[in-house]
C-alpha cells in the first residue's frame, strides 16, 4: 500500500468518530450489506460519514490491506475498525453498539 492511500485513509478515519466505508452513499446503499448498516446507524441516531468505495479502486483494494478485513461494508469508530455487517447488526441487537457510538 502505498503512503499516500495510507495518509487518505487515516484522514478519512480522522474527520468522523463514525466512517462507514460501503457500497454506495447514504442515500443510495449500492448493497444490501451496505444498506443494513447505514439503516442500524439512522436507528441509533448517531451522526457518520460514509466513503463510496466502489469511487475508488485504490482505496478499495488498499483499505482491505489497512483494515484486514476483507469485505465492505466497514464500520469505524473512534478510528478503530468495528467490523462488517454481521458485527454491527449483533452489536445492534446487544445493545453493545450504543454503548461504543456514545
């Protein structure tokens, strides 16, 4: 991975306590993954960011590499991966998820 994607990436985690890397934007989720995680997000009222990596085919393939995890979407909080949706959505339903957006 290049330094440069590496110093986007960080930037990107930097602006937001809460990114979302997808599929899609918020208001058009391109995935059904995407789209569970952005609707799990508007449920606990938290304000997030969201990348459109299917925009960037660079930052696509790099960000798997930065994060180790090998699907989108992928949710961070306080620059820290969460993980996919899966792990959201259990989190969701736990309650575990308030407690870290808070």
């Amino acid at each position: 991975m290049s330094e440069l994607v590496r110093a986007r990436i960080d930037a990107l985690l930097s602006k937001s306590k809460v990114m979302l890397f997808m599929k899609g934007t918020k208001l058009q989720p391109a995935c059904g993954f995407s789209n569970t995680v952005v609707q799990i997000l508007n449920t606990e009222g938290v304000e997030f960011d969201t990348f459109n990596v299917l925009a960037d085919a660079e930052l696509r393939d790099d960000l798997k590499l930065y994060s180790g995890w090998p699907t989108y979407p992928q949710l961070y909080v306080d620059g820290k991966l969460v993980g996919g949706c899966d792990i959201v959505s259990e989190m969701h339903e736990t309650g575990a998820l308030a407690g870290l957006l808070k």
